[in-house]
C-alpha cells in the first residue's frame, strides 16, 4: 500500500476479536516479513468499556463509538467481527463507501448481502474478503479464487459446521459408553454449551441455518454462479435419534451434517444441507471433534480434502489475518466484475434422487404396513431388530419429490415413528 504502517479498526473484541488481537501482537515480525507493513490498531469497537477481555487490549483503543471506528480518516482497513446481519452490514457498507478495505468474518451477512456489498467494493475500487465467514482456519476461499481457479468445480460436499460435528460425534462416543440413545443428543448438546462450541441458543446451528449461510457463499465461488440463501435447503439434527447412529454404525456408516453443492447434467445448480448417512470409510467421516472438513471435486485436480480446527478464536482469526495480508500485498481489486455473481438457474431438492435409510418403530401392523410400501418402491437392504420392535432398510434410488409424498402418507396411515435420512452416493 506505499505505506509502513496499515491502520485498522476492529470491530468487536468477543471471542474471535480478541484471537485477532493476540495473532496480531505475537506474529507482529512476522507479518512485517511477510508484508512491509505494520498492523496499527487504532480502534476496538466494543459494546461496553467495562467488560473483562479475554485479551489484553489497551483501554486507550476501545470505544463504544461505531461512526469513529469505521469513519476515522486514518484508518485503512476495517475488520468487521461482530456477527449477526446489524449493525454489521451497515457499518460494512459505510466502511467501503468511506473508501475502506473490510475483512469480515460474518457469514449471515455475506450470504444475505454479499451481492450488493462485493458490488459496492468493486465500485469503490477497495477490497472485501470474507475468507474466515465458512470454515473457520480452512483457506477455502482463497484456494478456489486462486489456486484452484482454473478448474471447473463439479461438486462440493462439506462439513461446514463444526458445532454439530462435535454433537454428533459426542453422541457416538456417548453411546459407545453406554448412554441411553434418548438422551444422547441432549448430553452432547449440553457439553457443546459448557466447551464454548454451542451459543446458549443453539438454533443457528442445530437447525443448520449456519451451514446454510456458508453454503450459500461457498457455492457462489466454486460454481461462479450466484446463489440467494432461499435457495438453499435447509434440514438441522434436531430429528436424529441416538437409535440413528446405533442402526447406521451397525451397518458401516456415520451421520454428519453435510452441506453440498453441485452441477447437475441439465446445467442447473443445487445446493443443499441435511443429515447425511456416509460411509466409515470416507475420508469426512473420520473428521472429529469440532473440525471442519470440504471435500472438492473438479476436472483438473479430481478431488481434493481440505480439514482442520474450525471453531474459536485461533481458527478464525488465522483466516482473519489472512485477509488481513492479502489486502497488505493487493490492495487494488482486479479491474472486472466479479464471476461469481452471475445469475444462474438453481434446482430444489425434490428434483433430485437419493437412497434413504429408513428406520420405522411400532407395533407389528404399523412396521408391516412400512415394509409393504418399502418393498414396492425397491429396498437393497433390510435388518430388524424384533424385540425393539424395529427395523432399518436402505431403499433403492428414488427421487426426493415423490419419496417424500409418499412417504408423508405412509406416517399417516400406519401410525408408527419412521426416520429417514439420505444416504450420500
């Protein structure tokens, strides 16, 4: 940037924030190495001045003031943790139209208003990086904005939140040891909390809102095609039974919450987030822990893993610093529209076909009257279990619209509890 020093707002000094801090004051010769600049903090916008910090922040650079943080002529560089969709996307905004590099890690806010922001970059000839808003430490962006941009991305399937991996591998170590399969999601849950992973309101993860977001921004950058976050399906683990994980580990799988984008034959997009059975052997099943995984396809490099530590602040604020020194070395974005926000057309699930895994309890009449139904939609596979009065099967490929009409009959007419749960190919 011509200058020794980048001056820098930082919004917010939470978790993240304070992670931020800490990387910024230890690797201070190295970034300089890296970079030719110092990183000058001059403000760190918190919402009280008396709160304890979990990093030592002079006093002298806190402030409640929005408008001076992101307004101050001196400053150069914004980076934007607050999360949530406000104040973040109006100071966002007021920052680069001051003229202004954002660093953000909010993911709701790129996902919702990512178009209208990255637009309004270009406009303003300033740089807005997001890389730290889908998987924590993981350089996804970058690798597919760089490094992996010369290839035509056919499919992504990822594990993007790392909160319900940590539940769902919490339960299946919970059962291993022997807790009972109802309680074994609200003892994994409860833990999440009391680890810092889960918020006291978990809904933004459980309910796979979260993943939703990220998928919604990492399908415009592998595919180039913009992707509005209705487009998205959305279905959380709120539904998964300890009896799920049992059955499918039984039979060779795990279940995580996957969230995939792809190109289908008819050049239409789907991108989607949902439970997922997949097998042991796949490389995102063994992802533990609150790690995230992406799993890539492409016609040049074929496929490619990416996984490590995603949740708290040295994660994040590693991608955050990232940014931070791409906007030091680049601070002119590239002089053309950005791809990724072309319009393109985007299908919904029920035009897809998948296997399920079905797992049905109740009385004899009510599982035979399941069985029926299965039987003449196609299984390949079925096992019982006669004293739980319960049995699990893997049906044959169907698609998504009729399977699930169907099956919102089958409920209702044979009164006992049927789980389904998509198996991925």
């Amino acid at each position: 940037m011509g200058k020794k020093n980048l001056r820098i707002s930082l919004l917010g000094a939470g978790t993240v924030g304070s992670g931020v801090w800490s990387l910024l004051q230890e690797n201070a010769d190295l970034l300089y190495a890296q970079t030719g600049c110092r990183f000058e903090v001059r403000h760190v916008l918190v919402r009280s001045l008396d709160k304890p910090r979990k990093a030592p922040i002079p006093t002298e650079l806190l402030t409640t003031d929005a408008q001076r943080a992101v307004l101050d002529p001196e400053v150069d560089v914004v980076i934007e943790l607050l999360g949530g969709l406000e104040p973040a996307r109006t100071l966002i905004e007021q920052a680069l139209q001051a003229g202004k590099h954002v660093i953000t890690a909010n993911k709701m806010v790129m996902a919702l208003a990512g178009d209208r922001l990255i637009t309004l970059a270009s406009a303003q000839k300033v740089r807005l990086l997001y890389e730290a808003s889908v998987a924590g430490s993981l350089p996804i962006l970058t690798s597919l904005q760089g490094a992996l941009a010369g290839n035509r991305i056919t499919r992504v399937v990822g594990i993007v939140n790392s909160t319900t991996n940590f539940i769902l591998r919490t339960m299946e170590e919970g059962l291993e040891q022997g807790t009972p399969a109802e309680d074994s999601y609200r003892i994994a849950l409860q833990k999440a909390q009391e680890l810092g992973y889960a918020e006291a309101d978990p809904t933004s993860d459980v309910e796979g809102y979260d993943a939703q977001y990220k998928m919604a921004i990492l399908a415009r950058l592998a595919f180039l095609q913009y992707v509005p976050v209705e487009a998205v399906y959305r279905e959380g683990i709120t539904h998964l039974s300890g009896r799920d994980m049992v059955w499918a580990k039984r039979l060779g799988y795990g279940i995580k919450l996957l969230g995939t984008a792809e190109r289908l034959p008819d050049g239409r997009l789907n991108v989607r987030v949902h439970p997922t059975l997949i097998p042991l052997e796949n490389p995102l099943c063994v992802i533990r822990g609150a790690f995230s995984g992406v799993w890539l396809q492409g016609n040049g490099f074929q496929d490619m893993l990416m996984h490590g530590m995603a949740a708290g602040a040295r994660p994040t604020a590693s991608a955050v610093v990232g940014d931070l020194i791409e906007v030091a070395r680049h601070p002119k974005p590239l002089p053309i529209p950005d791809p990724s926000l072309q319009p393109g057309e985007t299908a919904p699930i029920e035009s897809l076909t998948f296997r399920y895994f079905v797992r049905a309890q109740g009385t004899e009449p009510a599982l035979e009257s399941v069985r029926r139904a299965l039987g003449e939609w196609g299984i390949l596979r079925l096992e019982e279990d006669p004293e739980a009065g319960e049995f699990v099967a893997f049906t044959a490929p169907l698609q998504e619209g009729y399977f699930q009409e169907q099956m919102a009959k089958l409920r209702a007419q044979s009164g006992g509890a049927i789980q389904v749960i998509r198996v991925l190919e």
